[in-house]
C-alpha cells in the first residue's frame, strides 16, 4: 500500500465537556471537568453514581441545524450525536452544498461500542409489558451499530463506502486507522471518520459496576472520580458522545486550499490474545502496536514524540500496563520527557467513542501547540510490586495544568476489552 499522506482538515465534537469542538476544546484546555452525578437515571441502586454526561445536546443540535429535527426522532441517541459531530466537521473542512467534493469518493467509517441499547432497552420493555405486535417497526434499525455511519452518509451524502469497526474501547480508533488505510488504497478521496456512543444507562453502568470496573468512592465529589495514574485511583468513570475527523489525502486537501489541522501519519493494531477484559500486564501487545503505528508513520527518532494521549482509564490494570509500555517503547530517560495526559479525567470513558475523542484532541493539540492537562493528579503511584513486574507511575502526565509546547509528533493509544490495541500516530503538518 502506498504510503499517500493523509491529512486532518475538520473536527466535530459531542462530549461532556461541551457541544461542539470549541467548547469541548476550550473546557480541556483548562482542565474544566464535564463529568458529575448521574441525571439519566435513577442511579440511587447503583454503587457507582457518576458519569461523563452530554448535557443540553437537543438544543445545541437544532440551533445549529447539526440534525435534522424529523430524521432524529427515528434515531437513537449514539446516532444523533455522530451525525451532530459528522455535520460540524463536514463544515469544519470548508465543505458546503456548493462546494463538496465527488461524494462517490467520500466514504464513512464510524466505531463504536454497545449501538443502540437505549432503544434496545426500550424494545425489550415493549416486548415484556406488551408483547411482540407493539414493537416499533424502525426497532432494528435503531438500534443496530451500523446506523450511526447510515445515517452519517445519508446526512451528507457520502456514497463511498460506509462502514463500522466495533471493538471496544478501541472501535473508533480503529475507525481512523481503517479509514487512513481507505485513502491510501485509493478507495476514498475522503473519508468521514470516527466514532460515538451513548451508553449511560442503568443497563451499562450496573455491569460494569458488577465488574467492580468504576469508581465508587467520588460519589459526593462527581469532579474528582476520575483520576487516572493516581495511587487512589478507583476505577474508570462512564461518558458518552462524539467526535468525528474529516480525513483526505494531502493532495486533495491542497488542491482545495483547505485548512489542515495535522498530518494522521501512521496506525497499529494488535491483540494480545489474554483475557477477555484484563490487559495483558506484560504490555507485549500494546507495545507491539505502539512500535507498528511508529514504524508506520515512518517515526525512527524518538526524540521527535512531544505528547501522548493515553487511555488512561484511572483503572490500576491500564494505567500500570501502559506506562510500562511507554517506558518500554521510549526508556525511562526518554518517556519522562514526554507530556502524556489523559482527558478521560474530564471527558470520562466514552468506550468505543472514546479513541476518536482523543484523536481530535490530538490534533487540535498539535495545531494549536498545547498539550491539555490530566486533572486530579494529586497522589502520584510511586509503591509498586516489583515482584509483579509493576513500574513506579512516574512519567510527565502533565499534571492538572496543561501547558504550551510545539508538538511535532503526537500519539493517542486506545485499549479495549477482548485484548484490541490500537494507536494512531499524528505529525505536525
């Protein structure tokens, strides 16, 4: 495959921080947390009460005519909030009615987790309460993964191929890969790339709260609960919404004079073929990924990698494994000089959304040169079990304040349960 450039000429955001890529921006830039209590739901039976929540979404949609009002209400909520963030980077990349380009060659490729499960929810009460005949006939349609790229392309009018890459809270990073190697193939001029989710529903939060997966102990303190690489870390916090990247090769983006944010240089992908939601604690398969989507990126001096956005969870399992891994990749000297940060701190988790989240983040850090902060970082994990092959969490995670820095290379690393690694690698254009 050729190694054709590909650049980023527009972001659209949906997160709890804020509707659209400014606000949200803007919020993680100073360090403004967006998670607080639970309001979805009656979270009184459930341990864990706080969560990542988009707030005001229906009204930041229709003022800025981002959805069209009769086509939402047979949508279900991860779909609004992809095709939100689809239609504002779409305009973000300076493309109108007007001024599009051959939408034959504009494909859509959306990840995600869990689809629909507000309306499979819905459905299933239906079903119980009322039987099989009162199902909603747009039931399935709603609710299956592939709807939010559907509806993507329809919105826009892209008949390139439209896809969806479901693997966890890997899914959308995925998505950015699978789509970088969709313009390099030659198959797409331009691809409409990323991913959404909306699963903060009682549903979700008790089976990850069964898995003993989130924070409990910040219930009265929502802005604190997540708090990744900290030693009193308990857990990853739940969040929901969007971000999609407009995605085309260099070529076509100069020819159109376009605005580039950054250069998506290079992609990963691994499995490390261990357990069904622990991380392997060796990091083998993280690494490994992280090394492919260097090499892929033709990234040899390592010197040259300014920031990273890590999943960082604010789980013990992810947050010890992956600074392993970058010490590793990097040595300690090295890794230290790196700013990582996680804004899952303020965004929270937004499984399969999660990856294109901080790919945005990514590249407006690299555009604007500022690496955004990790907040809560109060109790830095200094005492380890080196018996276990546990390393000090030590590195530079850029803490509670973001700062200035001219960033040439930027990774973003995205974990998901079922073993799936993926790592996208940016470059200043």
């Amino acid at each position: 495959m050729s190694k054709t450039k590909v650049v980023v000429t527009g972001i659209g955001m949906v997160t709890a921080c804020g509707n659209g890529k400014e606000a949200s921006w803007a919020a993680v830039k100073a360090g403004k947390t967006g998670i607080g209590r639970i309001t979805k739901f009656d979270c009184s039976r459930c341990t864990s009460q706080v969560a990542g929540e988009v707030k005001d979404f229906d009204a930041y949609a229709e003022a800025n005519g981002l959805l069209d009002r009769k086509a939402a209400r047979h949508m279900a909520q991860f779909t609004r909030y992809a095709v939100a963030a689809a239609v504002e980077a779409w305009r973000d990349a300076g493309y109108t009615e007007e001024n599009k380009p051959d939408m034959d060659r504009v494909g859509t490729l959306i990840g995600n987790g869990v689809g629909g499960l507000d309306v499979t929810g819905d459905a299933y009460k239906t079903l119980f309460d009322r039987g099989p005949d009162r199902l909603s006939p747009l039931a399935v349609p709603e609710l299956i993964p592939n709807e939010a790229a559907g509806n993507v392309a329809i919105a826009l009018g892209a008949k390139g191929p439209s896809q969806v890459v479901v693997t966890a809270c890997a899914s959308s990073t995925d998505s950015l890969g699978f789509a970088l190697d969709m313009i390099r193939a030659g198959r797409a001029d331009v691809m409409i790339a990323g991913g959404t989710e909306a699963a903060i529903l009682e549903f979700c939060v008790g089976g990850f709260m069964k898995m003993k997966a989130l924070s409990t102990k910040f219930n009265e303190t929502p802005e604190k609960a997540c708090r990744p690489f900290n030693a009193d870390r308990d857990g990853f916090v739940m969040g929901e919404g969007s971000a999609v990247l407009i995605l085309e090769s260099e070529e076509h983006a100069k020819a159109r004079n376009a605005n580039i944010y950054c250069e998506l240089a290079g992609y990963g992908a691994t499995c490390d073929a261990y357990h069904i939601t622990a991380p392997d604690p060796s990091a083998e398969g993280a690494i490994k990924a992280i090394k492919i989507a260097l090499a892929d990126a033709d990234v040899s001096d390592l010197t040259t990698v300014d920031y990273i956005n890590a999943h960082g969870t604010s789980t013990h399992l992810n947050d010890q494994m992956e600074t392993k891994a970058f010490k590793v990749i990097f040595g300690d000297e090295q890794a230290k000089k790196i700013n990582v940060s996680s804004t899952k701190s303020m965004t929270g988790h937004l499984l399969g959304g999660t990856g294109a989240v901080e790919a945005a983040f990514c590249a407006l850090a690299i555009k604007e040169g500022f690496c955004p902060p990790t907040i809560n970082y109060e109790n830095p994990d200094l005492n380890v079990d080196v018996e276990k092959g546990e390393v000090p969490l030590d590195l530079n995670y850029t803490p509670n304040q973001g700062v200035a820095r001219d960033i040439k290379v930027a990774l973003s690393t995205s974990l998901g349960f079922g073993g799936h690694n993926g790592v996208l690698v940016f470059k200043k254009a």
